[in-house]
C-alpha cells in the first residue's frame, strides 16, 4: 500500500490554511498511534510505500537534505518498506510527480506488489488521483484542504490514519468488491 507523507504520515504544517510539508525535523510531528497502525497493515500483509512530492526543493524553499533528514526519521520510527520522492515542481511535467502514478508504479515493480489489491492513502486529491491512475484504490484522510478535488473521487473518506488502517483492514478480510464509501 501506499501513503503520502505530510498529512497522512506526519502533520502538515498549516500556513494560512494551506499544507505544507515541514521545513526541518523540529517542525515534524509523526501522527499519533502512526506505528501501532502501519504495524497492523504490516501484520496483514501489506508492503508500506511512502510516496511524497516535495516541489519546495525545485522551488529553493526547501533543501534536499532538510527533506532527507525528515525522511530518515520517518524511516527510522515506523515500519516502512520504501519511501519515495519526487523532487519536481508542476511546470516539470514529470512522470512521478503526483497526480501522475510514477513513484507508485516504479514502486509497485519493485517491490512485486498487485496495484489491483493496493490501496493509496493520501489527504490531497493528486493523492487520491495518483492511486486510480496506478490502479489501486484510494482512501482520502480529511477534506482535502478544501482543494478542488477534480476528477478524483475517493473509495473511502476518513478523519484519521487510525480510520483508514480499519477500512483496509476491514476491505482485506472481507475480500469483497472495494465500494466507494465514507467511513
């Protein structure tokens, strides 16, 4: 499976009602109860891929290694498989940058995971876009920031990550069509 970062894994840092990723480690909040959750989809099977755009980087308001190292707490304090990133603002036109599938196809390759049976969870809708172009499911966690949602409509909508780990875990085992539904 796989989710996005800020927001999904850690809090994004809200600016004037708008999400951004944090600018240093002293910034990052890893959401609570993130591992006992992550441990659950882990136990049932799920490969867990982070899958993240920081374009800040392509912009000169953040560096590469302000991101690597909050990359590397994340790595270190929960139970990923992979985490993943695209470095490109949108004007690149990129093939990783979500909402375009990349990041979670190269992933989905590598690590031999069926995006039939693999669930995005993001709290943007290029989140939520990203997971039905590869072909998996998608599970937006909040609003959306209030964001256009464009195309993307979400299988599931939660206010948590506690919530979303339930509703896969629930879909799994029940291994019945995934419906779109609002949790």
């Amino acid at each position: 499976m796989f989710l996005d970062r800020d927001g999904v894994l850690n809090r994004a840092v809200i600016r004037d009602g708008r999400p951004y990723s944090p600018a240093s480690v002293d910034e990052l909040v890893i959401v609570e109860d993130a591992v006992l959750y992550l441990a659950a989809l882990k136990s049932a099977g799920f490969a867990l891929i982070c899958v993240t755009n920081q374009p800040d980087v392509a912009r000169g308001l953040q560096t590469r290694q302000s991101v690597e190292a909050i990359n590397a707490v994340l790595r270190a304090r929960l139970p990923l498989d992979d985490l993943r990133v695209c470095w490109h603002d949108s004007a690149d036109a990129c093939v990783c940058r979500k909402p375009q599938p990349g990041m979670l196809l190269a992933a989905a390759l590598e690590h031999r995971i069926d995006l039939t049976r693999s669930v995005m969870v993001g709290d943007r809708w290029t989140d939520v876009e990203a997971g039905h172009r590869a072909g998996c499911r998608a599970v937006l966690l909040g609003t959306g920031y209030g964001e256009p949602p464009g195309e993307a409509q979400a299988d599931a909508v939660v206010t948590s990550l506690g919530e979303a780990s339930a509703w896969i875990l629930r879909q799994a085992r029940e291994e019945t069509p995934w419906e779109r539904s609002t949790v």
